[in-house]
C-alpha cells in the first residue's frame, strides 16, 4: 500500500512538474516570438523620421497571449492605407513649396494679417503593411522558437 501511494505521488508530482515546465516555456515562447516579430516589423516599417518603427512594442496580453504593434496615431493608416484626407490644424512642417513653416488659419491671420489660410490636403498613402509582413518574416520560425524554450 505505501508503493502504491508514493508512485502516485511521485506521479502527481512529475505530471504537476511537467505542466510548470510547459507553462513557463509557452511565456517564453510567446515572449520570443513577439521580441522576433517587432524586430522584423521595425525593419519593414517607413523609416522617413524613424518614429514609427521606434514605437513598435509587444504587449502581453496573457501568459501565453502576445501582439505587437505601435499606438502612433498614424500606425493604422500607414499599415492598411488611408485614402486623400484633410489634416488637421494641430501639425506643424516646413511647407518646402512656400519656404516658410505651414500656419493654422488663425495663426496665418494673425501673423501675416491676411484672412487667407493654409489647407493641408493629405493625398492619402498605400498600405505598407510592416506589421503582417512583419509577422509573415517570423512565422515558419515559430517551431524552431518553441523548440528552443520546450524541455527536451
């Protein structure tokens, strides 16, 4: 009868073990490949001011849950595309056309005293998608990345 307790024990504990073993490696599998993935997203990512690629992190979402991404307000549209859109008065650049820094239409008026304004127009931008070709850069690796952290 003690045999029989302690190989079940000794059962219980192996099999509790293993799981710990699994759990822990499944973070660090998802953790890595997450790490992989905003490597290869911030590659792939428009690199006109460096920013964009800059604000690519992973978030955890679980511990065996994780996505990568940028909270630029600009990351979206840069990613799937955006069409011709107004800007809003809110930016500020150097207008290369008129030599001189672009002006809200209430800062034009009162620095130059003119009712006239300066509208932005964005002609809109194609889909980059730095963030699926991203994933797609790592995913056959995903095996190997587990394989890694998994107990032999």
């Amino acid at each position: 009868m003690d045999v029989a307790v302690s190989t079940r024990v000794v059962a219980r504990n192996n099999i509790g073990q293993f799981i710990r073993d699994c759990e822990q490696a499944a973070g660090e599998t998802v953790l890595d490949v997450a790490k992989q993935g905003v490597a290869a997203s911030q590659a792939l990512a428009p690199k006109r001011t460096g920013a964009l690629a800059a604000s690519i992190q992973p978030f955890l979402i679980t511990r065996t849950q994780a996505v990568w991404g940028s909270a630029l307000k600009y990351a979206l549209p840069q990613e799937t595309g955006a069409r011709p859109h107004p800007l809003p008065a809110n930016v500020s650049f150097w207008w290369e056309r008129e030599g001189r820094p672009w002006m809200a239409p209430e800062t034009y008026l009162r620095v130059t005293g003119f009712p006239g304004a300066d509208p932005i127009s964005h002609p809109g931008n194609p889909a980059t998608h730095y963030l699926r070709d991203g994933f797609d850069a790592i995913k056959h690796r995903i095996t190997d990345i587990m394989r890694k952290h998994y107990p032999g």
